[in-house]
C-alpha cells in the first residue's frame, strides 16, 4: 500500500505596505488603517530622513528606520511573514515601486503581500494650497512678479475676466478650466501682494475667510432658519442682507462707472427699478441717450445688454470672415 505524503504548506511570504500621505494635510494626521499598520508592523522604513511624519510617528511610539532598501532585500525583510511598512517620500520611491513590479512579473521570487495604503487624503480644494505655495515662491523669487503691484495688475484681472466671458460664450470646456485659472490666478496674485503691505497687510485666507462670511450671512435659507423656495425668494434674502451690512445712502453705490457703457447703464436701472424708485430716463442728443434707452428696456426684459450686442458682433464677426471667403 502506497502511502501519499500531502505538500507542504507554503511558507507566509509576508506583507509589504507602501504608505502614502499628502503634504497637503498636517504631519501626524492619519487614517486609523494607517496607524494600525504602523504600529504592528515588524519593521518601518523611509528612505527619506527628514520626511515630515517622521517626528510624530516616533512621538506615537512608532520606531521608524531611516533606511532605502532595494526591493529584493525589502522582500527578504519579509520573509517568515513579516510586514514592513514603507513610509513613501514625497516623489513616491518610484525605484522601489518599480523594482518590487519586476520581481512580482518575473515569476521566479516568492513575492509578499503588496497594499497601497493611503494615510491622509486631500480634501476638496487641497490644490489651492499648491497654487499658494507656487504663488507665494514666485513673488519671493520671480524678478517681474516680486515688482507687481495692485494698479499695476489691475488690467490683467479685467483682460482675463473678460476672455473667461469668451470661453463661456464660446462653450469650449478646456478653455472655460483654463480661463477660470486665470482669474484664480488673478485673486491669488492680488491676496499675495496684500501680505507684503506695510500698513494694511491681508493674506488669502482673509479673503477667503470675509467671502465665506458674506455668504453664510446671505443665504439664511441655507445656514439658518428661514426659507426660501424660489429663486424669487432667494434673491428677496440676498438683496436684504446686502443693503443691511451695506447701509447705503443711495442705489448708486457700489456700482463701478469704469464698466462698459451697457453693463453700467443696465446695472442703473436694476438698481432703480429693484429699489422702485420712479425715475425717468434722462432724454438729449445722441445715439448715447438711445442706447441708454435699449439698455433699459433690455433690462426689464431680462436680457443682459452687453452679452446680446456681443452676439450680435460675433455673428457680424462670422459674416465678415465669410464675405472674406
């Protein structure tokens, strides 16, 4: 009688954990997964010594060693059914990650266990941190952007407004993300240049801080206990919040002469015709007096004067080029 003899059971190869964490949430804020393979980790390694996390794992207790194994002798550390966990650096250790991928397509090694673990996440908005991190190196270092001015960028921020109008009329999606950068870009520069004012600095977090704060104490239907169903209702709520904190002493205030001629003489009589104030359209002279009449009229029409006469030249622009042939 032939006796069968069972094969052994292979051996536990271990567990190889490659942690991630983003420089844009603050050292020492991990997910729970993330600090239980830490602290049951046989080893912890990171290649990178003055890694930010690396002084708040070790108050927590964790022992983390500054070291850059290859991936050969990172799959050997794991051998017995070790786990190691590699804190990633900032560029992502793609010679280990790229080493561990030839072994595991290789065939000939026993390979561990491989996870990606994600310690920190970034939130909605995280890039914004980059942009003022970029901003702000630029202005310390950029010769032409350490000299700018608000006046001096003012037409910027009016040129850029207006090719993200360009961009909407247009429909081009790439264009409207790129031209929404751009403007971005403007608010960021502006708020940057604002911190190195020596009697009145503000940083972006002001700024961001005071639109929040306005928009919390407009939309009470939203942050508080009113309602509001309607966008009737809606802009009923923002227009009487708005001349509380304004307090103005007349309708006029607030709005830009240096706007186009249209946009101003539209904006006017919303201004009159939402405070319900009787007031006639001045006559005179001029095709000026005729087209503050049309803008008016546009007005109470709900049509926006300035971005009809811009279709109307877009389409003149068309026939021109097709005349041209």
């Amino acid at each position: 009688m032939n006796a069968t003899t069972a094969d052994p059971t292979p051996p536990d190869q271990g567990r190889i954990v490659l942690l991630t964490t983003s420089h844009r949430v603050a050292p020492g804020l991990l997910s729970w997964p993330a600090w239980q393979a830490l602290r049951t980790a046989d080893r912890v390694l990171c290649a990178d010594g003055a890694h930010p996390q690396l002084p708040y794992l070790r108050e927590a207790g964790v022992r983390v060693d500054e070291a850059a194994p290859t991936a050969e002798e990172l799959v050997d550390a794991c051998a017995g059914g070790r786990t190691a966990v590699v804190v990633a650096t900032g560029e992502g250790d793609p010679a280990l990650t790229d080493g561990l991928a030839r072994l595991a397509g290789s065939g000939r090694v026993a390979m561990p266990d491989l996870e990606l673990l994600p310690a920190s996440y970034d939130l909605p908005g995280a890039r914004l941190l980059d942009l003022v991190q970029v901003m702000d190196r630029i202005r310390l270092e950029c010769p032409w952007s350490s000299r700018r001015t608000h006046k001096g960028l003012a037409k910027y921020a009016i040129e850029e407004a207006y090719e993200l109008v360009e961009a909407i009329e247009d429909g081009d999606r790439d264009e409207l993300r790129e031209e929404l950068g751009d403007v971005l870009l403007q608010v960021v520069f502006h708020a940057r240049i604002a911190e190195d004012d020596p009697d009145a600095p503000f940083s972006v977090d002001d700024v961001a801080g005071t639109i929040v704060d306005k928009l919390v104490h407009r939309h009470p239907h939203v942050f508080g206990d009113e309602t509001a169903d309607t966008p009737e209702e809606v802009r009923a709520h923002w227009l009487r919040t708005k001349a509380a904190e304004k307090q103005r002493t007349s309708v006029t205030q607030g709005v830009p002469l240096g706007q186009p001629g249209l946009a101003l003489a539209a904006k006017l009589a919303s201004r009159v015709r939402t405070a319900g104030l009787d007031v006639p359209l001045p006559t005179g002279d001029g095709i000026g007096y005729e087209l503050l009449a049309l803008a008016a009229r546009a007005e109470s029409e709900g049509t926006d004067p300035e971005a009809a006469l811009r279709a109307a030249a877009r389409t003149y622009r068309d026939a021109i080029r097709a005349v041209e042939g």
